[in-house]
C-alpha cells in the first residue's frame, strides 16, 4: 500500500548500472513519469561488457567486450524508446563527467558468487571496470549527470544493490553521494513488500505494453514468456541462469531520508504555537501600521493628501493581504485591532488638543477606514474551498500514480542475478 501519493518532480535522474536494469526494475515508473510528462534522464554506468548471451545468433559475442557492449548500446536504445523515449547518458561521457576532465568508460565488473552466497566482483574484474574506479571520481560523474540534467529527484538501488551485484552496490553509494551532495532528494528501488518499508509503490500495469515492448529488446539478456491471454498485464522472463521472473503490479521505493513536511501555506496548516505566533505578529505589525498613519496622515503635497492615500493603502494592503495570503480571520482581526489601538493611544497621549487626528477629511478617513476594511475583509466568504476543487483536475494525474496499488504481483525483480 502506498504511503505516500506519486509526486511528479520536473526532472528525474535514474541510475542504473547495466543496460536492462533500468527496464527491469523500474521501467514501469519511467514509463508513468514520461506520461505525466517530467523530463527523465537514465544514467547507465557501463555497458553490461561481461553479459551472457543467450540466443544462439549472438552466442558468437559472448566474451568479447567491445561487440557485446556495442550490442548493448542497441538494446538499450531500443528499450528506452519503447517505454517513451527519456533521455540517456553513460557515465564518464558527455554530460554525465565534470567538463575539466577527459571523458571515460566505466566496463563491467562482472560477478561471482561469494561464500556467504551473496555476489561480489569477480576476480578478473579489469582495471577499468567500475568497482575498480576511485569512489570519488565516480560519485563526480554522477553529480555532473545531475548537473547537466538539473534533475530534481535521483533514484537508484538500495544498498545492497537489489542482490548484491558489485556493480549495483557502487552505484547505490556513488548516486547516494552525489545527490545529497548536488542536495537533492534520493530514492532507493526495494521490493514491495520489503521488511523496512517503502515510503512509494507507483501502480505500473497502465503500462504493461511498454514495459513488455522494453523487456522484449534484451534479448542477449532474458528471454520474455509470450502473453497470456487470460491475463494480458501479467509479465515474466527467464534469466540466464534459468530462473523465472515476474514483474509486480507495483514498483516500490523508500526514501533516502524522511520527506521534509511543506512549510505551512495558510492559518490552518499551522501548529497551534504557529498560530498564536502569527496572531501575535499581525498584532505587532497593526500597531506599526497604525502608529505610522496616525502620525503621517495628515500630511499633504501641494494640495494632495498623500498622507491619507498612503495610509490608507498600507492599512488596506496589510489587512487585505493577511486575509489573502492565510486565509485567516484571526490574523485580520488582530490587524484591525492593532490599528485602532495604536491610533487611540497616540491620540489619547496627545489629549484633547492634538493635531494628530484633526476634525477633517483625513482624519476621518484614518480614524474609520482601518476598520471599515477590516470588517470587509472579515465578512468575505472563503472560496479557497473552490479554488482547490477546481485546481485539483490538472494535478489528478501525478497524485493518483501509486495511490491505487494494493499488492504486489509476482516477485520482485532485483531478487535475481543479472548483468
């Protein structure tokens, strides 16, 4: 179940560590991004050198680097057209490497099983592969990709990389890094129903057909089980080791840290101590506004009562828009209230004979027009009611994705070893 309603950031930066993990385990979520149209960027680390290849036709390239990773690059574009079209970057290339350093390619670490059945890098893993690359320099990369993309949101594994996948794991760390040092929010793909929780599920099978016409052009990589025509959103593959995936109906993610809560945006989004504080504050700024006006608004230029003009602009703006901005009456009142202390006070201290508020124009207009503008501003009704039931329609589309997920089908994708 979600716990959170589908936000939809302008710019979003996935990194993944081989062509085909991005499809795998969060093609459904690119695909619903690119609906809800937000500019997604997939940043891939390398070329996936050291995948198996498992049709006959490309069993030839099984062991050659260069061919397997110019086949890949194929695939890879294959597939992100499938799920819309985002854009794409390798890492250490352009956009994705800090302008003052040479461009390079990160290669595949490969993988092996180690003793406590989890995978670590292979032993032949070579030296420009990207577990053997400094941290640091990586973690640079992945900040120039935010950069360049001005992303607003980076995703990648969890800690462990999904299985453990050495290359999954630096990626996790080096994306991790990189977005709380660029200060941007960080989410971590985790299976559904994961023991720690997820903060987001994102409903995908709206769109299954993309999803399945991105998995179906790995072919080097998985072989995808034919539709089943009593259930045509239901999605599975065989991995090269012989295993059967299948895709959930949701795709799941926990955020690096908790979600910062909005600052509050009116009087009733406010905590009890915010209230009282902000009456306090419209009180403080009534009394100014009404010690300044009384003071000044007797003042004229040539034949013009500016000072009754201004003032009564700064007492009319100051209520009007406390009632505009917080929708709070409380606040307006504590405007009005203060006003009219202020300017009974000075007169009071002034006595009978003071020239603060004369028996004129002016100063009819100051010692009335504060309040009769407080009152108005008081009795309009609050239409933010409307205004939010009508502005909710444009939005509907990012916050119901996720919103719907109920469970989980199948297992989850990052249960199983793939490169």
């Amino acid at each position: 179940m979600s716990k959170a309603s589908a936000t939809r950031p302008e710019r979003v930066l996935l990194v993944h560590a081989h062509p085909d993990d991005e499809t795998l385990s969060s093609g459904g979520t690119i695909a619903t991004l690119l609906e809800l149209g937000a500019e997604v960027t997939v940043l891939t680390a390398t070329r996936g050198e050291r995948g198996e290849m498992l049709t006959p036709a490309l069993a030839p390239l099984a062991g050659n680097g260069p061919r397997v990773a110019a086949h890949r690059e194929t695939e890879i574009r294959a597939a992100l057209a499938a799920l819309g079209g985002p854009a794409h970057l390798w890492l250490g290339g352009p956009g994705a490497r800090p302008t003052d350093l040479p461009e390079r390619r990160y290669s595949d670490s490969g993988m092996q099983w180690g003793p406590d059945g989890r995978a670590v890098a292979a032993d032949d893993a070579p030296a420009d592969s990207l577990t053997a690359a400094d941290l640091g320099e990586v973690v640079d990369d992945v900040r120039a990709a935010i950069r360049s993309t001005m992303a607003d949101a980076v995703v990648s594994y969890a800690d462990d990389g999904g299985y453990g996948h050495p290359d999954h794991v630096r990626v996790h760390h080096a994306a991790r890094y990189a977005a709380r040092a660029e200060d941007v929010p960080f989410s971590m793909i985790v299976d559904p129903d994961s023991a720690e929780g997820t903060d987001l599920t994102i409903d995908v099978l709206p769109v299954r057909a993309k999803v399945r016409a991105a998995v179906e052009q790995y072919r080097s990589q998985v072989t995808v089980d034919p539709v089943d025509p009593a259930d045509p959103t239901a999605l599975s593959w065989v991995m090269p080791h012989g295993v059967r995936q299948h895709a959930p109906a949701v795709e799941a993610f926990r955020h690096d840290a908790p979600p910062v809560a909005p600052a509050p945006e009116t009087y009733a989004d406010m905590s009890p101590a915010g209230k009282v504080t902000s009456v306090v504050v419209a009180l403080v700024l009534g009394l100014l506004a009404g010690g300044l006006g009384t003071i000044t608004h007797q003042q004229t230029l040539g034949a013009f009562p500016v000072g009754m003009v201004l003032t009564t602009l700064i007492a009319a703006g100051l209520t009007v828009g406390v009632r505009l901005l917080y929708r709070s009456r409380a606040m307006v009142a504590a405007v009005g209230i203060g006003i009219i202390v202020a300017t009974q006070v000075l007169v009071s201290v002034g006595g009978q004979s003071s020239p603060l508020v004369l028996a004129n124009t002016a100063g009819y207009v100051w010692t009335f027009g504060p309040a009769v503008i407080a009152m108005l501003a008081l009795a309009w009704p609050d239409l933010s009611g409307i205004r939010a039931g009508t502005g909710a329609g444009a939005g509907d589309g990012a916050s119901a994705v996720g919103s719907k997920a109920t469970g989980v089908a199948g297992s989850s994708r990052s249960s199983q070893p793939h490169e």
